[in-house]
C-alpha cells in the first residue's frame, strides 16, 4: 500500500469542508488594513487576498445548493469580505484614487457576481471604462481576459473583443504540450477560468482548446502533482471541474491532492512531509482557497457519493 492507500477514505466535499473551515478560522488575516487605500499600499498583501476569498466563495455558493453546509460558509465568508470593502464604498474611493487601475474593478466584479454590487462605483468606473486611456491599458494578454470578464460581471461595456486577447495566450496558440512551465501553467488556469466565468459557464471554452486541454491536461496535473506543487495542482484541477466534461484522467489526482491536505484543513502551496501546521497563512492561504474552488467545480459536474478521493 502507499501512503495514501492507508488513509481514512474522504470524500471531494470534505476535503472542501476543512479548506474553508481553515479560511474561516483565518478570516481576520484577509481583513482589509489602514493602507487599503494609502498610495504606496501593498495591493498583493491585502486587495488581492480578498479578492481570491470573494471569488471562490461566489464560485461555491453558486455550485453548491443552500441546503449544503459548504454554502452557508461560503455565504458567511462573502459577508466578510462585503464588509470589509465598506459595502462597496471604499472601491468608489480607490477609483478616485486610481482610476486607471484595473484591480479594484476585477475584485469588486468577484462580489458582484455573488450579488453584492454598489452602483456609485459601476457608475464612476464605466466613465472612465470609455476613455482611450483605459481601453488603450497595455496589458498582458492572459490579465486581458480578466478585466473584459470583470467589466461583464460589472454591467459595464466591454473596451474591447476577447477573441484577439484569446489568440495571444499562451493556451490560445495551443503550444507544444512539453514547453509547459509553472509560469504558464498559472496563465492556463486563468485564461479557462476567465472564459468559463470561474467554472460557472459550460460554454465559454472553444471546442480547439477543450480538445487540446483534454489531451494534455491529465498530463500536466500528474507532473505538478509528482513535484508536489499542491497549489498549481489545485487550479489545474480547478480546470478539469470547469470543463464541460472533465478528463477523468485529471480528477485521478485528487487522491494525491487530499493528501496534501493537513489536518488543519490548509494545503501548503508546494512541499513534502515536512509542510508545518497550517498556521504560516502566505504560504497556505491560495492554496487552500484553490483547494475548495476546485473542490465546488468538480463536484459540480460530478455526484456527491461518486467523488470518494481516499481508500
């Protein structure tokens, strides 16, 4: 037997379970600072977080039904994350601030498409969405995708067409399948999460590119897997969940992936045996948000008793 083998079996559901309870026993870490809107403030220690939180928590609440205990944390968590932002005030503020950033929009997009909207701010915002210097933004292609996404979450008219910013990706040029790194493997899992609105549309990826993700995608997870990169491997399994038909092949990590898993609830981002309690919340946080996003997809697809991940 593996290590593995000799574990408790579990299911998909309670593997998302303990990553929330996890998020939710660190909730405050996730709290918005007195610099949320200082010019010189660190956006990837404390909008970016939040943003993540409020993504994956609208992703759950969406997939699992109210009557699942992983909608009410969800639910609960989003609540939170709503609050912190002032009910929407504070981005009408940071618009003011920064009216050419792209950042406010796309974590307030996360909340508006759980329901939680504030119009001053989608009023100000599609003002400036209309000049020539938001429209002309240089960005990389794959961020694009993200910001076209959060202006359709937002009711606010899209500057521009997605099949050109598609075209430039990475994934959208459906590359040789071992010139696959980490680099753009985090832009493979973007790029299928902006198209199929963070797992909530089936029709948003081309048929080329669900070809092509089928084909190469088990592969891909497996190698992220042996190299004990639990956070790429949570979103490439994010992906598989976000597929109109997931490759059965990829959701075969999910053994591996729960293993991960430590007794806290929190996946580590990358490690072996020697992966700490839980508590180093940096180097855990994503992960273990990206564990129950891609926990929310695939059960999505798949029934709740069919999913056991550990014999």
């Amino acid at each position: 037997m593996t290590a593995v083998d000799v574990r408790e079996s579990r299911s998909v559901e309670e593997v998302a379970g303990a990553a929330l309870a996890w998020v939710r026993a660190h909730r405050e870490a996730f709290a918005l600072g007195e610099d949320a809107l200082a010019v010189d403030g660190r956006v990837n220690a404390s909008w970016k977080p939040l943003g993540e939180l409020a993504q994956v928590c609208a992703t759950v609440t969406r997939t699992a039904p109210p009557s699942n205990p992983l909608h009410a944390s969800a639910h609960d968590l989003l609540s939170f994350a709503w609050e912190q932002t002032g009910h929407g005030e504070l981005f009408l503020r940071l618009q003011r601030l920064e009216p050419f950033a792209t950042y406010p929009l796309e974590v307030y997009a996360a909340l508006a498409s759980a329901g939680l909207r504030y119009e001053p701010y989608e009023a100000a915002t599609a003002v400036v969405a209309r000049t020539r210097g938001w429209q002309c933004t240089e960005q990389e292609p794959t961020r694009r995708l993200g910001v076209l996404n959060a202006e359709s979450r937002s009711g606010i008219r899209e500057h521009g067409r997605w099949s050109p910013a598609l075209e430039r990706t990475w994934l959208g040029g459906l590359p040789e399948p071992w010139t696959f790194e980490r680099a753009t493997g985090y832009a493979v899992t973007h790029v299928v999460f902006h198209l199929t609105d963070w797992g909530r549309a089936d029709g948003g990826l081309p048929p080329d590119l669900e070809s092509y993700l089928t084909d190469w995608l088990p592969a891909w997870l497996d190698t992220c897997v042996e190299a004990r990169m639990w956070d790429l491997s949570c979103e490439l399994l994010a992906v598989a969940g976000s597929m109109p038909h997931p490759p059965a092949a990829a959701l075969e990590a999910w053994p591996r992936v729960a293993a991960a898993q430590l007794p806290t609830g929190a996946v580590p981002e990358q490690g072996g045996e020697d992966r700490g309690d839980g508590d180093d919340f940096a180097g855990c946080y994503h992960s273990t948000l990206m564990a129950a996003f891609a926990a929310a997809s695939t059960l999505r697809h798949t029934g709740r008793d069919q999913l056991e991940v550990l014999r």
